[in-house]
C-alpha cells in the first residue's frame, strides 16, 4: 500500500512541472521534499513533494505577498524596459544582446534568477537560458 502512495505521489510531483515549471512549482515542490523529510521521514518528502508543488504554482517564485512589493522595488530603481517584438510570456528566451538582468535582492528570496524588465513588465529570468520564467503582475 506504502508503495503504491509514493508512486502516485511522485507521480503528481513529477506532471505538475510540465503545466507550470515557471510558477514556482519546482522550488515549492523542493522546499516541500525538504520539509516533509524532516517531519515525516520519506513519505512525508513525497506528500510535501506534491503539496509543495501545488503551492509553488499558485503562489509563484516571488509568492503572491512578495509580486507587489518587488514590483514597486523595480520601479523605483528606474530600470529601461527592453523593447521586444514579440509578446511575452512564461518561456520567451530573450535575445543575447541588449538586455540587462539585475539580481533579486535577498529578502526576496529568490537568489537562482535574476529580473528585467521587457515592454514594460517585470520579468524574472533563468540568466543561464535568458528564459522568462515568471511575469511580475
């Protein structure tokens, strides 16, 4: 029976990246291995796996109370928006030349992306792809 949850569990977490990797579910989906395996041992990593999962999607890299607040961070930094051609979205892989990525200050806890900001959106950015990989609303 132990077997047959962790395999539905680890199902879960695994298909849940393909609809919204950008949105935060690997990292909520990691934090949620890390603290289930903490208070539960490995069927507890599995379920937090997939709980985590969720969470990160719906709530994003920068969390939905974080959007506003790094938002405004942006704006009062007065960075140039890059002009792009196209619309962009989650896994637009913007050009080499001309855009400049700034780091994600620490409070904001997000250290393994950096952000720009394009046709006057805030995006963050995967800087070893140059792939969008979320929309700062």
């Amino acid at each position: 029976m132990n077997s047959y949850l962790i395999k539905g569990a680890l199902f879960v977490a695994l298909l849940a990246p393909v609809g919204a990797y950008a949105q935060g579910v690997i990292e909520g989906s990691s934090n949620g291995i890390e603290e289930g395996n903490k208070k539960a041992g490995p069927v507890g990593a599995v379920v937090g796996g997939a709980v985590g999962a969720v969470t990160g999607g719906v709530n994003g890299l920068l969390g939905i109370d974080q959007r506003p607040r790094f938002r405004q961070y942006v704006v009062t930094e007065h960075r140039p928006s890059f002009r792009y051609d196209e619309d962009v979205e989650v896994g637009t892989v913007l050009p080499p030349d001309g855009v400049e990525y700034y780091e994600v200050p620490p409070e904001y806890g997000v250290t393994r992306y950096r952000y720009t900001v394009v046709n006057d959106q805030v995006v963050l950015v995967d800087p070893s792809t140059r792939s969008v990989v979320e929309i700062v609303h």
